[in-house]
C-alpha cells in the first residue's frame, strides 16, 4: 500500500503547530496503524528529519496510550484503540489525517503526544478505598451481589485513553470520570467514601478546565471499551446524593 500522511507537528505545547505531508510505501494490511507510524519514522531518520513523537506502551489495547485522532475519529474508523487498529482498515492510495487529542485539558506535548495528567489528578482525588492493613482479605470475605460486580467489572474496564474526552464537542471527561466513581461506588468496599468520591472527582474533574457534558453520546460511541452512556446518568444521580446529604450535615 502506498499512502499519503497529513501528521500534525508540533514542538511544544507554546509553539504554533501545523500539518506536515509524508508518503510512506510498502506498507502492508497486516500492519498496525502504530507500525505504519513506526515505518514513517524510519525513513525520516534516515533522511536526517526529526521523528513523529506520538505515545504508546503495551501495543495490546489495554494501557491507553496510544491516543491519536485518525481521519476526525478518536483511535480511528474502528471501535478500538490505535494499537489494535490495522492498515487493513484503508485502502491504497488514501490521504490520512492524523492529530493529537483536541482538548484545553490535554496539553500538547509534542507533536501527537499529549499530557494526559489531569485524568491522573481526577483519580487521586478519590479513586481509592479504605481498607485494612495486613494479610490479604479471604475473596469471598464480603460478598457482592452479581449486578454490582458485573457493574464494577464493566466500568473497571476504562483504560483512561482519553478517546472520550477526544470525540465530545464540549471536551467533557464525564464518562472517564464516571466509569472511575461507578467501578467502586457499586462495591461494598468502596461505600466508606461513596458521597467523598463522587463530590472530590467531579470537583478535580471541573478544576482541570474539561468541558461541560450534554450527552451528545459520542463519548460512548468513541469508547474503546464500550463504556455506556447510562454511567454518566448513575454518576449523576450518585452526585445529587451525597450533595443532599452534604447539605443536611
């Protein structure tokens, strides 16, 4: 396959940025989108030209951080992450865009690599539980319900790539949040700070500058994991909650 690339350069977060062309050939379907970049990048350091910087780690869809916008969808024309996706998706002679996530709240780094560090700080405001020190608890210690566990299986699978917050118009992190509070707000082990969690993420997650949600959708639609929209809806209602309760004393 012989394809033409329009990468976003840029070299800092302070400095304007811009659309740069490359051709690349001899790429195959068997690729992935990820190994393509890597080819790309190879002949540009044979040519002496600095590198396309652009995140990755474990190539196996489960760390996150392969974030790339590929032709005006988060992760690509497929619901997967970038490292998952294959050239197979494109066809010879296509014209690709490719860009960083398009979010205040996601600083450029250089070129496609962003600072994703205010999810990190999202996080640490409450994604944690009280628990005992000592020898690990027996599995069946505390039993839960099987659609709470379901539930908390199915939010702990957000791998906080950033592909929500990418794909809203508004650069909402309501669902990367959400799947964080919903995950322990469902277990037994996180009810000792189920009313702290949800006010402190929310308020970490507004503090960061993410935009507002109005449940365009496409945050779910963009999920690799396949997230749902309804979690925002129990994020809500578990905010609205704990402020009355806040409110009472």
């Amino acid at each position: 396959m012989r394809l033409t690339l329009r990468v976003w350069r840029q070299r800092n977060a302070d400095t304007p940025g811009a659309m740069s062309t490359y051709d690349v050939d001899g790429i195959s379907a068997d690729m992935s989108f990820l190994e393509m970049l890597d080819t790309l990048n190879e002949d540009l350091i044979l040519r002496g030209e600095d590198p396309v910087a652009f995140d990755h780690d474990c190539r196996e869809g489960i760390c996150g951080a392969c974030s790339l916008v590929i032709d005006g969808d988060a992760h690509g024309p497929e619901r997967t992450t970038t490292c998952q996706l294959h050239m197979r998706s494109f066809h010879d002679g296509d014209t690709i865009d490719v860009e960083p996530w398009r979010a205040s709240a996601f600083p450029v780094v250089k070129d496609l690599v962003v600072d994703r560090s205010a999810f990190d700080r999202v996080v640490q405001a409450g994604g944690y539980i009280t628990a005992p020190t000592g020898a690990a608890p027996e599995a069946h210690a505390t039993p839960v319900p099987k659609a709470d566990a379901d539930s908390a299986f199915e939010h702990a699978e957000c791998i906080g790539c950033g592909a929500c917050v990418a794909a809203c118009p508004n650069g909402s992190a309501m669902l990367f949040t959400s799947a964080k509070v919903n995950h322990l707000n469902v277990l037994p082990q996180g009810s000792p700070e189920r009313e702290t969690r949800v006010l402190d993420m929310v308020a970490q997650m507004d503090a960061e500058g993410f935009g507002g949600c109005t449940l365009t959708g496409e945050c779910a639609t963009a999920c690799p994991k396949g997230i749902p929209l309804p979690s925002i809806s129990a994020m809500n209602k578990e905010w609205l909650r704990a402020r009355r309760k806040a409110a009472r004393g």
